[in-house]
C-alpha cells in the first residue's frame, strides 16, 4: 500500500514539473518570438525616410487618368501631408483553403511609404493556449512568410525568391488605400489609365515589377483591386488572379480610408475568399511597435 501511494506521489511530482516545463518553454519562445518580431519592425522603419515634410498639391494629379484624380480629391485635402508610417490593429476572419471552416483572427500590420515595406502578424486562437501565428514581411525587398504553432515550431514557410518578392510587394500595392498619400506618383510608382471607373497602379522597386487594377466608384472611392499575383501551392508557386474589395470608407487624420477589406483567389473553381478583415484602430507617423 505504501509503495502504491510513493509512486502515485511520485507520478504527480513528474506531472506536474512537465506541466511546468511545458508552460516555461511556451512562455520563453512567445518573449523570444515577440523580441525577434519588434527589431525586425525597427529595422522596417529603419529603412525608410521620413517623408511628412511633403505635402499634397492639386497640381500633383492634373495629369493623371481621371478616376484616379477624382479618388485623390475625394480622399485627401490640399496641403495634406504625405504619410511615411502606419500600423494598424485588425480583427476579421480567415482560412486558408476552400473547404476549411471560417477561423476569428486578431493582426497588427506595420507599413513604410518612402520605401515600400510592411510587417503583418497574425494570431489565430485554436483551443485554451493553443495559438498559430502568420508571418508576412516585405522587408528590403525581399518577401517571407511563415505560420508558426505557439511561436515555437514552423508549420509552413514559403519558398524565398523572385515570387515570394512580386507577392508580397503586391500585397504592399493592395493595401495602400489605407495610406493614400503612398499612391501619389514616385519614384517608384506611376499610373496608367483604363477607363472612366478604371486604372492601372504599376510599381517599379528593388528590381521587381508589380501592376494592379483599381477600380473607383462615382465618388472616387476604391472598391475593387484585379491583379495577378504569385500563389504558394505545395511548396512552389502559380501565378492566380486575385481580388480585394473595399468598403466601410471613413476619415482618419483628415484622410479617407476603408476601414473592411476583403481578398479572394480566382482559380478554375470560382472565386475563394480568405480573408474578411476589419481595421479597429489606424495610426500614421508613430514609428514604434504597439
């Protein structure tokens, strides 16, 4: 009897010290990834100047196609300053194939404009303390992504190249709506007309080309961006057709920006939506990690 009741003591003693061990190790690898993910947002911001001493001119859109200087009038005010910085929170859902169930997602996201880049990181509660976590960076030119199970153990990685690079400057391209003053003309970007409600945003940077179709409305908002865009399919890449949508416009710092975005993949079957996110808070010009 004794010697039964020492080893139940002895089982619990083991226990519980796994269950310790497990909670240690989750708790450091979540520091270690958080530390890891705030020098790359420094280094992101590093990278690019400051630009707020530009400001928006009238004169700056009277030669560009006419939908895109009605979304310029419609969206920004003369004398707005150029914005250099963003980050944002989301919450939303996604998936990431056809036939997986909706899953609620929290994400911040982290953009430059003088030189294009972003850090998006988002979470994915699947169970009490069990979590995946998505990785998209475009970061001196150069694409990643990664998921990642409870910060410890990659689950997925994109191969790096030329593709991974075009998807996700393409991905830059998508979401600046959410920062206007970046789809001004530059260096690196122009326009090219279409039609009344259509034109062509095109981007030339760090030796990679990139082009989508925005589409505006009546007012001169953007509510639907066509692109082709490099998809990751059992570890290596095809070039899709993929569709953003947006909606919910309302002004932050006196600029107009969609607060819903949508994006789907168009392949043989239809279209396939996998993301529906919402901006809950949207802040310029505040170059450090929330």
């Amino acid at each position: 009897m004794k010697f039964c009741y020492k080893v139940l003591i002895l089982a619990i003693i083991i226990s519980s010290v796994a269950v310790f061990a497990y909670f240690v190790t989750i708790g450091l690898s979540d520091m270690l990834f958080k530390q890891q993910i705030e020098r790359e947002i420094e280094r992101l911001y590093s990278a690019s100047k400051d630009v707020s001493n530009k400001t928006f001119s009238m004169d700056q859109i009277k030669n560009l196609p006419e939908p895109v200087k009605r979304y310029f009038t419609h969206s920004l005010e003369e004398g707005q300053h150029y914005v250099s910085y963003i980050k944002l929170k989301h919450t939303g859902e996604f998936r990431q194939g056809e036939n997986q169930k909706w899953m609620s997602i929290e994400g911040q996201e982290y953009f430059t404009t003088e030189t294009p880049g972003f850090i998006w990181i988002g979470k994915i509660s699947l169970l009490p303390l069990v979590w995946i976590t998505g990785v998209d960076k475009y970061l001196e030119g150069r694409g990643t992504f990664q998921i990642k199970i409870m910060s410890i153990f990659t689950i997925a990685d994109d191969p790096t190249g030329k593709e991974l690079d075009e998807s996700e400057l393409m991905r830059w391209l998508a979401e600046a709506p959410l920062f206007p003053t970046a789809l001004l003309p530059s260096s690196y970007l122009h326009w090219e007309p279409v039609d009344s409600d259509s034109a062509k945003a095109i981007i030339d940077y760090c030796r990679t080309r990139v082009e989508a179709l925005f589409h505006f409305d009546k007012k001169g908002e953007i509510v639907q961006m066509n692109a082709d865009r490099y998809r990751a399919v059992d570890n290596s890449f095809v070039k899709e057709k993929w569709l953003g949508h947006y909606s919910n416009y309302a002004v932050t710092k006196n600029i107009l920006v969609p607060w819903d975005i949508e994006v789907s993949w168009n392949s043989e079957v239809g279209n396939f939506t996998y993301a529906k996110f919402k901006i809950k808070e949207i802040q310029y010009d505040n170059p450090i990690k929330y």
